[in-house]
C-alpha cells in the first residue's frame, strides 16, 4: 500500500524504465564500438522512445488514478527498452554497419540522458527524504 502510494502513482516507473533503457542503449554501444572491425558484425539498438510515443498517441498510458487526465488501455510494466540488431547496410566501411563516430556521438547522448534521468530520481528522493524528516 504504501509502495503504491510513495512509488507507483508517481514519475519513478518511468524514471526506472528510462535508467533501464540507457542502460541497456549503453551495453548495446559499447558492443557496436568494441566490433567496429569484426567483419559481417551487425550493430545493436535498443527501441523504447518511439514505442513510448507510439502508446502515447494510440490512446495515452493506462490510468492508474481517478484523478488523472485521460485514459488508454497501454500499462508501462507492458513496456520494455528491446535490444534489436541492425541489418542495414552501410557504405561507412567494407566490414559491416557500424559507423563509430555515429556510435560516440549516440554515446554522449545516452549519457546525458541517463544523467538527466538519474537526476531527477535523486531529486525526487530527497525532496521524500525531507519530507519525512520535517526538513
């Protein structure tokens, strides 16, 4: 009950499923970099964004409350970062699709956006923790 309350009616799932997602963008990139030379290698991504905007315009995400705008039939534990390998071909090089200035730059992308996220969760736990302690 209290879970529910503090957790699930909040932005922390979607914060959890974002940390998640950069994660795994963050193992997928560092597996594309470490075979830039491996011949017929193809690179991995990981979708979520456009999953995620997808259920949003298809009818919004699963109302949890009463009180929320909106309703659509789409529950975030339904959606998932998927790791998905890349069979386009490139004309980058001779040895397979991986482009490695298109990977760093995706890179500091995704470490931005995991900072950011990881931010927000921070900021979110200490605004609960002065809560509690009548700060």
């Amino acid at each position: 009950m209290l879970k529910e309350l503090l957790f699930d009616q909040t932005k922390i799932p979607m914060l959890i499923r974002g940390l998640d997602t950069y994660a795994m963008r963050h193992r997928a990139i560092a597996d594309n970099v470490a075979n830039a030379e491996t011949v017929d290698f193809d690179r991995r991504v990981v979708e979520f964004e456009d999953r995620l905007r997808e259920a949003i315009s298809a009818g919004g995400l699963k109302r949890t409350n009463s009180k929320h705008l909106g309703s659509g039939g789409i529950d975030m534990d339904s959606l998932n970062p998927r790791m998905k390998i890349d069979t386009k071909p490139s004309d980058i090089n001779n040895l397979n699709n991986v482009d490695i200035d298109r990977e760093m730059a995706d890179m500091a992308e995704n470490h931005l956006q995991f900072s950011f996220a990881s931010k927000l969760a921070r900021q979110y736990f200490e605004g609960l923790q002065s809560a509690i302690k009548g700060v």
